[in-house]
C-alpha cells in the first residue's frame, strides 16, 4: 500500500484550520497534522 | 473558538498537537521540527506539502519597564481571558491604552464597562489616525461622551514600576500620568522567523510574499492567515491586512491547492469595521493619503443623511466619505460612521470597489427600500451623487 500523502499545517488560530479542513475536504485520504503553540485553536475565526 | 482538538480529529480525521511549536523547517529534507511544549521533547517531522500558518504576535514597545506583569497585549483568546483575570482579581482602577487603532478603541467600552478609568494615549493628533479625519473626530467626540480621556501627540517614554514590578505610572513627552494597567493595542507584526530561515521569501511589507494562489517561492510551501500578504484590488499592491476573514480565505485556498485542487483568492478591497461604544464604523478601499501615494488624482465627498426615513423609528444620522479618483470618477474608497446601519451597509461599496465602479454608476444602483430599512435615496446614492456633480462642474 502506497504511504498516504502528508500535510502539514503550522499554526491553529484562522487560516490553519481553515486550510487543513478544505484540503481534507478535497482530498480525504490526505494525513493532516496541525501544530499549534498555545493551548487552544480555532480561537481567531 | 469554533472546534476542539477533539472535534478536528472525531469529525475531520485532522490530527491537532496544541502546545506543540514548530522552530524549524527544512524545505529540502522536507521536514519541521517540532518542540513538545508540555513534554519539552523535540521531534522532526516529515511532509508532502507545508503550509504556513504562523499568524501574527501584538507589537510591544520596548522602552524602560516595559515587561512589567501588569502590561498587556490583545490578539486572541488567551489574551483575552488573562486580561479579564486580573481585572477580576486585581481590580485596577485606571488603565492606560496606548494606541488607538480598533483594538483601543474596542478595549475602551470594555474597561469602561467594568468601571475603570481609561486613558487612551497615541501618538497622533485623532484616534484612528488611519481613518478620514471626519470619521475620526466623531470617534473622539464619542469617547468623550463616554469618559473616556484621550491623550493626542504623546511618545511614550518609559513605565515606572513599583516594588511588585507593576506599573505605578508612565511617562510620555508631555508628562506623568498613574496607572495600574496598561494595554498596548499597537498593531501585530507578522510572525516570519522560521518561514525566513527556511529561505521562505518576504516581501516589502516584512510579512511572506505569496500569490494568489497562496504558494510561497519554497516548491511545496504554501502559506495563510496574518503572517502573509495580500493583493489590494484597489491599489494593485501586496499589503499586509491582518484580519480573520481574510486568514480564513487564504486557509481555504491554501488547503485546497495542497490538496490537489486549483483555487485562487484574487485579492481584498480592505473592508473592515468596528464598533465603538454606540457607533459603528466601516471602512473599504483607500484613504486620501494613500490614495494619493498610489497616484491616483483624489477628490472626495462627504456628505450627513438619515440611515432610514427620519419618522422611522431608530433612524439615526449617518457620515458618508466617498473618496474617488476626479479624471474617470473610480470609486477608490468609502468610510461611513454612525450609531446604526453602517457596518452592513459598507459592503455596498466593497462590491463597487471589487466591480470598479465609478460615482456616478454607484448613484444609479438601485437599492432596496422601504421606510423601517432606508430612505428612497440611500446614503450611499446620496453620496455618489454629490460627488458625481463635483467632477461635472470641475
């Protein structure tokens, strides 16, 4: 089996989740790993 | 905040590592380092594609005693709730602001609410210097009305700190005021080191050069959100904007094209509004001043009308500011302010921005109306209107 592509995202406030949900959105069998710093995401949108 | 850690992996299969930083990216063995913040362990992870997301941190001053634990700063939630806590615990009674951009100016109904004296300090001579000079002379008379001190043309030159290390006092150009809170609401810049290091290219405005693709000039790094720029459809140029909206748009972008997808954001007209305690204030395009430094030959009409039909009830008075370009009439900016009906109504005007109306095709729109919405001339045509009969009779 082929090794599922990867995709990376630094940072979880705005425009980190917004780009990890459409690009799974596009391409579900997408690994998406997104790093954030502080303790919550999503907290800027 | 939208979602959780938990709520990304359970509905989207997206892993989410809070308290985790990424210190390095290495664009030819394409992986980041990763720091568990928690743990204190550090980890190379591997990727396909990367995308940037690294937004902005507040600008501080650093003058003498300004790391004092009683200073804040306001970008995002954690901020948010820090400044609350000690509002609650330590109940201040005077709070100096430095700055008045949107932040200040937002913050000034919230301390005033929990009844602290507040004290907005900038260096400029009106609050919002960014702002047409009408719009911004309406925002100071409300801050008056609402107790609220402002302090024109002050530098700020150091903090006096008391035996806790708080702030006890400050001193500006112009003399020493006490305080025991301190917010500095002073604009962000945008966070680039790693992205930089990397060889991630910046542009002139100090925050990631894109396109409107979202790629960076790194093969398979794309980037979003407050640490990047974006292309002003008005100016032509790439600016730093950092608002959510338009982070959000960048993100969709950008996860799309890493996903394989071909999107694109063409560009921002520089919408925005806030609220400042009972007024509304919008803005869209350019200023004069910046208007003027893209060449553009200015003209500008403002004009006072009625939000609905005056008998309504809830009608309220509304400043309208058209700025527009005087040899082919282009519509280069709008700015309104009033205590109704403006923060929605500025996206009018956004629409004539993105589609490059001229005045005198804004005076013919047809808007809707009835009398608890608007009046048979909106402020908008009226104000078009007006500017459209200057540039016939130049």
């Amino acid at each position: 089996m082929a090794q599922k592509e990867k995709l990376i995202v630094i940072g979880g406030s705005a425009g980190g989740p917004s780009a990890a949900a459409r690009a799974k959105r596009i391409n579900p069998e997408l690994e998406i790993t997104m790093f954030e710093q502080g303790r919550f995401v999503s907290y800027g949108s | 905040m939208v979602r959780t850690p938990q709520q990304f992996k359970e509905k989207q299969d997206i892993e989410v590592k809070t308290e985790h930083r990424v210190t390095k990216i290495d664009p030819k063995a394409k992986k980041v380092e990763v720091v568990n913040l928690s743990k204190s362990q550090t980890e190379w992870v591997p990727y396909d594609k990367l995308i940037i997301a690294t937004g902005a941190r507040s600008r501080r001053l650093t003058i003498p005693g300004s790391n004092a634990k009683n200073i804040f700063t306001l970008k995002d939630l954690e901020d948010g709730l820090r400044i609350r806590n000690y509002v609650d615990e330590k109940e201040p009674k005077c709070v100096a602001i430095l700055g008045a951009g949107y932040i200040s100016l937002e913050m000034c109904e919230a301390f005033r609410l929990r009844g602290l004296e507040t004290f907005v300090f900038y260096r400029r001579e009106l609050p919002a210097g960014n702002l047409e000079r009408e719009i911004s002379e309406r925002i100071l008379k409300e801050l008056q009305e609402n107790d609220v001190h402002f302090l024109p043309s002050h530098e700020l030159v150091a903090f006096q700190l008391n035996s806790n290390g708080e702030v006890s006092s400050l001193e500006t150009t112009k003399g020493n005021y006490p305080v025991d809170t301190v917010l500095m609401a002073l604009g962000f810049i945008p966070n680039v080191e790693i992205a930089k290091e990397a060889g991630v290219e910046l542009g002139k405005t100090g925050a990631i050069r894109t396109d409107i693709a979202q790629r960076t000039n790194v093969t398979d790094i794309y980037t979003a959100g407050d640490c990047c720029e974006v292309f002003n459809l008005v100016s032509q140029d790439w600016v730093y904007t950092p608002l959510g909206d338009i982070a959000n748009k960048q993100g969709r972008v950008a996860g799309e094209n890493t996903a394989g997808g071909r999107a694109f954001l063409s560009g921002v007209v520089g919408s925005a509004a806030f609220k400042v305690f009972e007024l509304e204030v919008a803005f869209t395009g350019l200023g004069i001043l910046a208007a003027q430094r893209y060449g553009f030959d200015v003209d500008s009409q403002v004009i006072e009308a009625e939000s609905k039909v005056g008998y309504m009830p809830g009608a309220k008075r509304i400043l309208v500011k058209l700025i527009f370009d005087r040899r082919d009439g282009r519509l280069l900016g709008g700015q309104m302010i009033g205590k109704e009906g403006v923060a929605r109504r500025i996206n009018a005007l956004a629409v004539a921005l993105h589609q490059k109306m001229t005045i005198d095709e804004i005076a013919r729109l047809d808007f809707a109306y009835a009398p608890p919405f608007s009046a048979p001339f909106d402020p908008i045509l009226i104000a078009a209107e007006q500017a459209a009969k200057k540039i016939k009779m130049d």
